[in-house]
C-alpha cells in the first residue's frame, strides 16, 4: 500500500488558499479514480481508491499545516507503510505558478507542514511540488500563501490538479519520472509550460 498526503489547513475558511493546492490536488485524485467516502480517521480525512493495480491511502491531515506530521505517523504506523511509499503533494514557492515536480528527500523550504512530517516520520518521502510562484518578498509569503488563488489562477490550478490526477497510477507504481513527465507534457499542450508570473498564460 502507498500512502498519499494533501497538505492544507482544515475548514471552509481556508478551502481556496495557496497553501491547500495540496488538498486540491488529492480531491482531484480522489474524485479520478473512483476513491471511497472520506471519513475520519488519523486525525485527519482518509479514503481509498485503486490507482491501477496500486491500493493507495489518502489522507488529508486535519491537524493545522504545522502539525501534519501527526497525522501521517498515524497512518503511516497503523498500516506499517515504508517511508518510501509515502508522497506529500505541497504548494512549493520555489517553483513557478504551474510548474509541477517530484523528488524524494531533501530540504523543508520553510514549509511548515513538510517540517512537521519530517520530524515525525523522518525525511526520505516523496514530495509532490505544485508550483505557485512567490510574492518576490520574503515578509509577503505569509499573507500570500493563507489568501485564496486569484480568480485569474483558477484555471491553470484546475488544469494542474487534473493533470496530476490523470497520471497518479504511474506515482502509484513508483515510476515517478514517467508521472512528473505526462503531468508535464499536459500542461505544456494546456499552453501552461511558459508561465512567468501568477495568471499569466503565454499569448
């Protein structure tokens, strides 16, 4: 069994966030491929859904970003799941709006929710990265990540989270480069892969 994490802040107040593309993304996955009901269980929202061959635990921690990690050790332990058979999908500020990549291991970038699950679970799990860009001021990220996407970003969020969920069976099956490459070449033909600055589409 894999174990898929969205990472994003609970409650209506925070649906629409920067930082809950990670939420966004697994809905879309969920919604993909068929996913049972979410219900309640590690201190967060679980449901599962065949990606593939692959059976795969999705989880929405509902602990607050900064203490996400709670949640996965749960799950993690109660499933006896290998850390490598974890993948976080995040909002990444590194990447631009729209750009997508994955990689296991490495740096937290001052992201809370991945320093929380690193320190629970230990720092050799995937990372799904959705790109959305930075506000190009450190004193900004805060307001910019907890304030909702732009009307104007909506549709390359929606083009990316479907992408992302279309292609999760390879994930599922641990062919990451494959994966991060269809979710490329998809946003590439959705005229996404020039993107410069948040809402812009290239002409």
């Amino acid at each position: 069994m894999r174990l898929f994490v969205g990472l994003g802040n609970p409650g209506s107040r925070y649906a629409g966030n920067r930082h809950n593309i990670g939420f966004m993304a697994l809905e879309a996955i969920a919604r993909r491929h068929g996913a049972a009901p979410w219900r309640r269980r590690f201190q967060g929202e679980a449901s599962e859904a065949v990606l593939g061959t692959e059976r795969v635990l999705l989880l929405r921690p509902q602990t607050f970003m900064n203490e996400s990690g709670r949640a996965v050790a749960e799950a993690q332990r109660f499933y006896k799941i290998a850390l490598g058979d974890v993948v976080v999908f995040h909002d990444e500020l590194d990447l631009g709006p729209a750009r997508f990549r994955v990689k296991c291991g490495g740096g937290n970038a001052g992201h809370n929710g991945l320093r929380s699950i690193t320190a629970q679970c230990g720092n050799a799990y995937w990372r799904a990265r959705l790109g959305i860009g930075h506000p190009g001021d450190k004193a900004l990220v805060h307001a910019y990540v907890l304030n909702d996407f732009a009307k104007a970003e909506l549709p390359w969020v929606e083009d990316l989270c479907d992408a992302v969920a279309e292609h999760a069976a390879l994930l599922a099956a641990g062919d990451d480069a494959r994966f991060q490459n269809k979710v490329h070449l998809a946003m590439a033909g959705r005229g996404w892969d020039e993107v410069k600055r948040v809402g812009e589409r290239p002409a």
